[in-house]
C-alpha cells in the first residue's frame, strides 16, 4: 500500500484551486501606457509631478515649464525668442507664460541696470510657493499664539486708473462701448477682461466714441504697439491709454435754422391779387390805408 504523507491532505489542492479567483484579468488586458525607462546619467532635468500633471494647466503651458526648467542661467526667455524656437505663435505663448505666472511657476520683475536701462527678469520656480531659505532658517514663533489662530493679512488689489466720463450716458452709446471692449480680445488674446474691468472701462471708451471717433480709430488705439511680454494688468494698461491718448472735443457746430414756412396762395378778396396767408383776406396792398392826396 502507498503511505499517504499526514501533513498535505488529499483535498489541499483542490481546495486552493476552488479559492482561486477565476475572472482574474491578465495585466495590460485592455492596453494603457507602459514605461520603457533608462537611467540618466547626465544632460537631465528633475521636474515634479505637480507641474507635469498640473490638473488646471493647459498643455501647452506644461511643456513650456518643463521647457523653461531645463534652461540654463541666463537663457533668454521672451516671447520673440520662444516664437523663434517653437512653432506656436506669440499670443499662445504669451498666454502659457501668464498661466504658469497666475499658478506660480513663474515671477517677473524688473531691474535698472547701472548703464539706466530698465531690463525684465524672468525666475522659474520648480516648487511654487516654497520660500527657499525656509530650510535655511526655521521661523520661530514669538509668543504662545497658536499658528491656526494666525491669519495672514489680505492682498488688496490695486485700483484701476480712473477714465474719462462722458457727457451723454445714453444706454445705445455705453453699449457701444462695451461690445467694443469685450472685441478686443479678437485682436490681442492677452486683452481679455473681466465684467468688472468692462465695467470700469466703458465710459472711457464712450467719453472717445461722442468725441466723433470711430469704433475702428478706438479699437487701433487700444491694441496697438503693445509690448511683447505677458500683460500682467491689460485693465490698467487700457485705462492709461483712454485718459492719455483723449482726443480734443469737436469744433462747436451751430445748429442749422429751420426752414422757412412757406405759407399757401390765397386770392384778395380787394383787388383779386394772388399773395400768400395762412388764412384767406385782403393781401398788404389792400390792408394799408391808401396814402390821403391834398
């Protein structure tokens, strides 16, 4: 007789093959993406998953950061050299650089430089919102006020310049006035404005429009010779430009007379003359007293 080993019952198996799960998918059974990675050992740049998985940013501002993060010091950055490198036009890359700017990944400042030129600086932030010298000198609390307690001080937003105001407030001219404003952004993608900047900026596009300029004279001088960097406040730069740029009032025009009434044909009813009366009668002639004769 065969000897039956006591620690493996005759069922074992079978009850493992009767657990065992039987819809099991076999991996990669309905494709997706799979990684063929090797190691770098130089020219490589570390870019974190939050600015290439950004959930709000668009693609083309991803790849421009990532572009941005592997440039070395110094690289020159504006929109007229990105143009050159890549095919997108200038108004797409200016709205990926103000993208990355509103989340971040990027800061612009401007510096005099000793020769009293006035000269962009471009910063590429890796980890927005990290203070670098946070890791250098530990903030120590000077007082038992606990940290949750603490509230950060409100950024106010600086107020627009003021506008001209119009002389005439017409609710067709202010229309006029609005649709142009929110047109602009037809003409330059960098000029997209709020409902409050519009609101803001309509009488002084009306205050030009009841100045005898035209629709297409306002819009020309609103978008032209913008610079070629990212607007950081297109409200104000419009402001600026409808009080410095205000054309003077029209020559002052009298209003033509009105036409002379011209009055129907009546027949005298003295001498039969035809003459003209509102209302039938006697014409001059017979209406005045014929001179006494001595």
């Amino acid at each position: 007789m065969d000897t039956q080993n006591p620690s493996a019952p005759p069922h074992a198996q079978s009850r493992l093959a009767a657990n065992k799960p039987l819809n099991r998918r076999r991996p990669h059974s309905r494709g997706g993406l799979i990684h063929d990675n090797t190691r770098h050992t130089e020219r490589f740049t570390v870019i974190g998953n939050h600015l290439a998985q950004h959930p709000e940013l668009s693609l083309l501002a991803i790849g421009l950061g990532v572009h941005l993060q592997s440039l070395p010091k110094g690289a020159q950055v504006d929109i007229k050299t990105l143009t050159a490198r890549f095919p997108e036009g200038a108004n797409r890359i200016a709205t990926a650089l103000r993208e990355l700017e509103d989340h971040g990944y990027l800061r612009r400042k401007r510096e005099r430089v000793p020769d009293g030129r006035i000269i962009t600086r471009t910063i590429s932030c890796n980890q927005p919102g990290r203070d670098r010298h946070a890791d250098r000198e530990p903030t120590r609390p000077t007082h038992s006020t606990p940290q949750s307690a603490k509230k950060k001080p409100a950024l106010r937003k600086k107020p627009l310049p003021t506008v001209p105001q119009p002389a005439c407030t017409a609710p067709a001219l202010l229309q006029q006035a609005t649709d142009l404003l929110a047109d602009l952004r037809r003409h330059d993608s960098r000029l997209l404005l709020s409902a409050c900047d519009t609101t803001h900026l309509t009488p002084g596009v009306a205050a030009w429009l009841e100045r005898d300029v035209t629709p297409s004279a306002v819009r020309h001088a609103l978008t032209s010779d913008l610079p070629d960097e990212p607007l950081r406040r297109p409200a104000a730069l419009l402001a600026h430009r409808l009080t410095a740029q205000l054309p003077s009032l029209p020559p002052f025009r009298a209003p033509a007379p009105p036409p002379a009434t011209r009055h129907p044909f009546q027949n005298c009813d003295g001498c039969k003359r035809v003459f003209r009366s509102p209302t039938p009668g006697r014409c001059r002639d017979c209406r005045t007293p014929a001179a006494s004769t001595t």
